[in-house]
C-alpha cells in the first residue's frame, strides 16, 4: 500500500471518515467516463457550497474535479477499468474512493533527456499534489484509490 498522508484509521482506509457530514454521494451505478464522475462530483459540491462564489472556490472545485478526472481515467486506462466510485464530503474536505480491476499501483514516468515527451506518467504526482491523503489499498480483484482532496 502507498500512503502519502496518514488517513484516520492508520493504514486500512475507513468505511466512513469521522466527520462524514450528510453531504454524501453514496456509491452508484459506477460512471461511464472520467466526464459522468465530475459531473457527480460537481453536483456534490454544488449542493454544499451553492451559497458560495469567489475565485478562491473555483480554485479548489477546479482541483477536485482534476483529481477526479486523473482518478477515474487511470483506472479505465492502467486500471483494467473503473469497478468503483464513492464521492463525499467530510470536515477537512472530499473524499474521492475509486476502484479499479488492477492490483498494481500507479507508476510514474520519469523522463530523460533522450524522452523529452514521455506517453503519460504525470498524473499521479499531479494528483498526490492536489490531495492532502493519498491511499491505495489492495482489494481482492484489484485495488482502491482513497484521497482527500481539501475543499478549503
């Protein structure tokens, strides 16, 4: 397992964050395309911020929704597809859970001099960067992906 932050409960990822507030996009049918996960997510965040607007909020939707998309795509991509998706809102922010069919953990691709536009590999950093906790978990068939991206 990588962890890049401590999560609540030490190195298995909870059921439940403590602090989980009633904003919750409960597990569903699992999303289609990266483009159908932002969509609930944006919705989740809609309805817990809709009396919010400033730049500094559009900041931080932005980042959540790139982590989402990073997410969702690696796992149809390198994952052997998306087999699970939960988005929630807790006290330090969202917590995103994605699970896909491969039991390997996300690489990174580091270029080289003589590989100036190397395919792909710049995803994950992006996304242990954006994320304050990042978790991966084996699961029988596969994996799951637990990050908290925070929301303020």
């Amino acid at each position: 397992m990588t962890d890049t932050g401590a999560l609540p409960g030490g190195s298995e990822v909870p059921e439940a964050f403590p602090g989980s507030s009633d904003h919750v996009l409960a597990r569903q049918a699992v999303p289609r395309t990266a483009g159908e996960a932002r969509e609930r997510v944006t919705a989740l965040l809609d309805a817990a911020f809709s009396d919010l607007k400033n730049e500094d909020l559009d900041v931080v939707v932005a980042d959540a929704l790139l982590v989402t998309s990073e997410l969702v795509t690696n796992a149809m991509r390198h994952g052997r597809g998306l087999t699970g998706f939960r988005a929630e809102l807790v006290d330090d922010g969202l917590r995103l859970d994605v699970e896909d069919a491969s039991p390997e953990e996300p690489a990174t691709q580091v270029s080289s001099a003589s590989d100036a536009f190397p395919p792909g590999g710049f995803g994950w950093p992006l996304v242990c960067r954006l994320a304050r906790h990042v978790a991966v978990t084996p699961r029988p068939g596969g994996k799951q992906i637990t990050v908290l991206v925070p929301l303020m």
